[in-house]
C-alpha cells in the first residue's frame, strides 16, 4: 500500500523535478547585477585606456609641453645633436607613442570581447572587426577633439597611424593566439 501511494504520488506530481538545485541555478539565466559586474570585469581596461588617450590629447601633451622633456633627455644622451636631428627624433617619439596608444587600445578591446564571451575559441574574426571598428572611430573621435584645444590640431595622417597600430594589434594577437594558446574547456 505504501508502496502504491508513492508511485501514484509520483504520477501526480509531475511538475516536480528530479533536477538538483545546482542544475536548476545554472539553467537561471545571470542576474542583472552579475551581468554588470562580468561586463565591468571585461571591459575596464579598455574603457581606462579609452580615458588616458583622451587625456594625451589635451595641451598639457602637445608637442611644445613633450618637446620640453625630450629636447633635454636627447641633448644629455647626445651632447652634439642637431637641431634638425631633435626634431626629428621628437616627431619619431610622438608618432611611435600614438603607434603605442592606439596598438595597447586594440589589444584591449579584443580581451573585452573575449572576456565577456563564454567561448572556447580564442579567436574570433568577428570580435577582431569590432575591436578594429571601434579603435577607428576613437581615433577619429580623438582627432576632432583636438579640434578644440588651441595648441593641437587635428590630423588624418595620425587618426591611419592610429588605426594601422590598432590592426597590428589584432594580427599580433591572432598569431599568438594560433601559436600558443588552445581553446578553453567547456
């Protein structure tokens, strides 16, 4: 009879599950708060690397203000430089930080992708555009906004510098990724 009461108990009680909590709390999709937090853990970096570059735009990083650290540094290294030869290594400094900026940037937004996917893959040629995309548009973002500050100015030439850095970023992160780096266990 007992024996009865529970299969009959059973059969009637079918909305119940024989999942565990655990296998229930997985299926649940995140909460909001968690969602956030994964999405702030990813993209952080970025976003402060986003800042700095801004922050390189302003006049207190203009040619004349950096032109004041590097003359001296160049001219202690190399007591009989040019004048020609300091301007010219000043102008490679500028250019290669702009290179190091935007090439940083690129590789900070691909960990943002990757980091905000549950993906096994390491590479994905789509999250690589997007990062690209993105890097391009700030760079002509950062460009404009040098429109308004009086001792910079705009520049196309360095908005493709920036942009090329940004890709090269991509390509050296995709190689490496080929090279070193297997998919995640599921």
């Amino acid at each position: 009879m007992v024996w009865e009461l529970k299969s009959f108990m059973a059969s009637t009680e079918s909305w119940r599950t024989s999942q565990s909590t655990t296998d229930l709390d997985q299926a649940r999709p995140p909460s909001p708060k968690s969602t956030i937090t994964t999405w702030l853990r990813a993209w952080w970096p970025a976003l402060l690397w986003a800042g700095t570059i801004s922050v390189f735009s302003t006049d207190t990083f203009s040619s004349a203000h950096t032109g004041r650290i590097v003359e001296p540094l160049l001219r202690w290294l190399f007591p009989a430089i040019s004048v020609s030869s300091v301007e010219l290594a000043h102008h490679i400094v500028r250019k290669s930080a702009h290179f190091a900026e935007y090439f940083i940037f690129g590789i900070l937004l691909y960990h943002g992708f990757r980091a905000s996917h549950r993906d096994s893959r390491p590479w994905h040629w789509s999250w690589a555009l997007i990062a690209w995309l993105i890097a391009v548009c700030y760079s002509i973002l950062d460009e404009v906004h040098q429109i308004f500050v009086p001792s910079r100015g705009p520049s196309a030439w360095d908005s493709a510098l920036d942009s090329a850095a940004a890709l090269c970023a991509l390509l050296f992160l995709f190689l490496v990724y080929r090279r070193f780096v297997r998919p995640r266990p599921d």
